[in-house]
C-alpha cells in the first residue's frame, strides 16, 4: 500500500481536477495550480518533504487519506471525476 500511495499522489499532482482542488483549498480563485505548485499543496497538507516520505510515513499516508477523500467530496460537488 504505501508505495501505491506515493505513486497515486505523484499521479495526482497532474490531474487537472486536483489542480484545481488544490488551488480553491489554497485561496486562489482565478486560476488552477501548475503541477508544480499542486505538489507543492500535496506535501503541505501531508507535512512531508517529497512525495516520497509517503511509502514510509503511516501518518502521511493516513493525511493523504483524509486528502484523497476531500478531493473525491468537492469533485462530487462539482460534477468533477475524481482521479
């Protein structure tokens, strides 16, 4: 599991949808991030310094959950495919 999970977070920061996701939850409304700029919100939010940390981290893993589900929730909201 923990290295599927760095690889879905990896993923997840080129998802347009996520991008998006990350921007709103981030204060910017008039633009989605860059991939950069969305894996930049992906370690904030899981408190790590690479996405990486994600495949030994059990407390990163589980922020990265709870991140995962509040994505699926706003993409739910807004008529969006979650990745």
């Amino acid at each position: 599991m923990s290295r599927d999970t760095a690889r879905r977070a990896a993923t997840l920061r080129n998802d347009d949808d996520f991008r998006l996701f990350a921007a709103r939850r981030s204060g910017v409304t008039d633009r989605a991030f860059g991939a950069d700029a969305a894996g930049v919100y992906l370690r904030q939010v899981c408190q790590i310094p690479d996405i990486g940390e994600l495949a030994v981290n059990p407390e990163a893993q589980a922020r990265f959950a709870e991140l995962e589900a509040a994505f699926a929730e706003w993409c739910a909201r807004h008529g969006r495919r979650a990745a």
